[in-house]
C-alpha cells in the first residue's frame, strides 16, 4: 500500500489493477457481498475513503467485551471539543449582540461554518489558524465567475486557490484581468452591503443604533466626494457625531442619524396648502448645526491634536422614510426637503430611501 507512486492513492498501479479484475470477478459470479468488500478496498487505496474509518470496518477480532477503540475515543473527544466550541461561539455572539434572535445566531454559525473550510495558517503564527470572515462567500462568487466566464479546467479549486493564498492575490492585483476581478468583487460586496442596509432602513422596529452600525465603514454610500471615515467621534465636549465622514479636500462632513421606519412623527406637513417639513425635521437640522458651531469654535484644537480640519466642515440629517406618510407622494417629499436645503447653510436633509437608491444608481454605473 506504501509503494505506490500515483499522485491520489496510497497503493501502486498494479494493486489498483487487481483489485478491479477482483471486482469484476465477483459481479461476474454474483458475489456482491465480495464486491462490497473490493470496493472498500479500492476506495481506500486511491484515497476517497480515510485509514481509520477503513480499518474500523474490518477489524479482525470483536467481541462484545471489547472496549471502544481508540478511533471511537477520539471521535467522542473530538465531538464533545465541537460543542463546546459551538457553545463558545454562541456566547461570544450573544455577549456582543444581546437582542439577537435564534435564527440569526444560527445563521452566523452556519456562515462561520463555510469559512472555516478555507483556513488558513499565517506563516508569522505556525501552528495557529485563523478563519477569514466571508471567505466562503468569496470563493463561491469566484467560482461562479470562473465557471461563467472564464474558461478554467477546475474553477473551483481556482477559486480555492486565489482566497487562501497571499501570493495569489499579489499576483492578480498586477495583472489586468486580475485588477478587473478584484473590480467586480468589490463592486459584489458593495452590493451586499447596500442591500443589508435597505433591510435595516425598512425595518419598522430599527433604531438609531442598528441603522449606524449598518452605515458604519460604508463612506462610498455617502458619494464619491468622501475619502475616509474618520476614527474619532467625539471632536467636541459633550458632543459624539454619529459619523465623521472626511472629504477629498480634507474637510469634516458630519453625518447625524436620526430614526427611519420608527420616526416618532411625519417627515411634512400641510401648510397653507403646501407641503413642508414638519418640526420633527426642523429640530433634527439644528441640533446638525449646533454641532458645526462646535466644531468652528475648536477647530484649532481638533486641527492640531487630530488633524481634522472642521473649519469649512458641513453636515447631512439622514431622517425618515417616505413610507411614513403612504397619502404623500415621494417626490414631494423629496422635493420638500432639497427645497430646505437650498435656505439653509452647510446642512443638508435626506431620507434613508434616497440615500439608498444614490448608492444604487452610482453602483448600477459602476463598470
């Protein structure tokens, strides 16, 4: 079993020969039980079946009183270490999200469960691994596009390849065709995240919270205009933004959140027969501003200690959504909030669902 040479079986190429005359032999003779045995047998030494499992079929002596082989030791050691790290994995996730539902728990698992195939060993940490979080889902999106689009004998053990090996990557990240796939992948991230916010932005029990996190890291969704996200949050005293967006010029942009699905109150009103916004937006722009006049009375301090420059900085109320008020056309309201723009200073309003559908359309454009 030792002496053969064959790139995917333990045994040599004679070995492999016999056992399949042997096979053919006992269907010959109607011997299916021996055919089973053979086939074992072949399974084992071109490697589709493992040594322990082989061995564990056919042990020569068993007795009742026999107690359990190592193999079935280690099994159970192995299955208990399982679900222990089942049950760790669970805690770690509840610890950091408490609101989290059964199914999202699981589902969580189940993603990590996907990751885990791709493992990885760093070759700064030997004999650690480490698990990248949406690895599986890259690899499945590149064998898609390998099969669909590309002519590769096995797009599948490509697409392994590329999303466990660093060298691989370097080597697609200066090649054309290889900047165009890191292109698309991120043009296909993009569009996951976009459509993981639209569901938080519909959802009527989201808070200022959950719709954070969802924004948290995504500048691109704001426009091209910003370059980064900035670290520190807190630049005033007594003041948090809840996103400090930079600028290609350098400048601060601050981004105030305020609830979508679950705003406590309309977004317009009727006045005099015309549409405009209702207080609750009102409220939401000046306390925007507040924050500038913070920002301009400390922008030496925050430009020296921080490197932020808020001297010409600006701000976005990102509020509501027109399904709020189901008897007014969206358009108007639309329209209502770009007209209180155009009168008000350095602060501009947006609901959610256009903020979405900006980033939609700008993604749609992106080749």
């Amino acid at each position: 079993m030792k002496g053969g040479r064959g790139r995917n079986r333990l045994g040599g190429k004679t070995l492999i020969t016999l056992l399949a005359k042997l096979r053919s032999a006992a269907a010959a003779a109607d011997e299916w039980e021996v055919v089973r045995l053979v086939q074992d047998s072949l399974d084992y030494a071109e490697g589709r079946i493992l040594r322990p499992d082989f061995e564990e079929r056919y042990r020569r002596f068993r007795r009742l009183s026999e107690p359990p082989s190592l193999h079935q030791d280690h099994l159970a050691r192995m299955f208990s270490t399982i679900l222990q790290s089942f049950v760790q994995i669970c805690t770690d996730y509840l610890d950091q999200r408490p609101e989290a539902q059964v199914d999202e728990v699981l589902a969580y698992v189940e993603a990590l469960g996907r990751d885990a195939r791709y493992m990885q060993q760093p070759h700064e940490r030997t004999g650690r691994y480490r698990i990248l979080r949406g690895t599986a889902e890259m690899a499945a999106w590149l064998e898609q596009v390998f099969r669909e689009r590309i002519d590769i004998e096995d797009p599948e053990q490509a697409a392994r390849r590329i999303v466990m090996s660093p060298d691989s990557l370097a080597v697609l990240a200066t090649d054309q065709d290889g900047q165009l796939l890191f292109r698309a992948a991120e043009v296909h991230r993009r569009r996951q995240d976009l459509k993981a916010l639209r569901k938080v932005v519909q959802d009527p029990g989201a808070s200022e919270h959950d719709l954070q996190r969802a924004l948290d890291g995504q500048h691109w969704i704001f426009g091209g205009q910003f370059a980064s996200q900035a670290l520190q949050r807190r630049l005033v005293p007594g003041d948090e933004v809840d996103i400090p967006l930079i600028r290609g010029d350098g400048a601060l942009h601050v981004v105030e959140l305020k609830r979508s699905m679950s705003l406590h109150g309309s977004l317009v009103k009727r006045h005099r027969g015309r549409w405009v916004p209702t207080a609750e937006v009102h409220d939401a722009v000046n306390q925007a501003v507040n924050y500038l006049v913070g920002l301009d009375e400390h922008r030496i301090r925050i430009k020296k200690d921080l490197g932020i420059e808020t001297r010409r900085a600006s701000a976005l109320v990102l509020i509501g959504h027109p399904s709020l008020q189901p008897d007014v056309a969206e358009e108007d309201i639309n329209d209502v909030l770009r007209t209180l723009n155009t009168h008000i200073n350095r602060v501009d309003v947006m609901t959610y669902k256009e903020l979405v559908d900006n980033a939609e359309r700008a993604l749609s454009g992106w080749k």
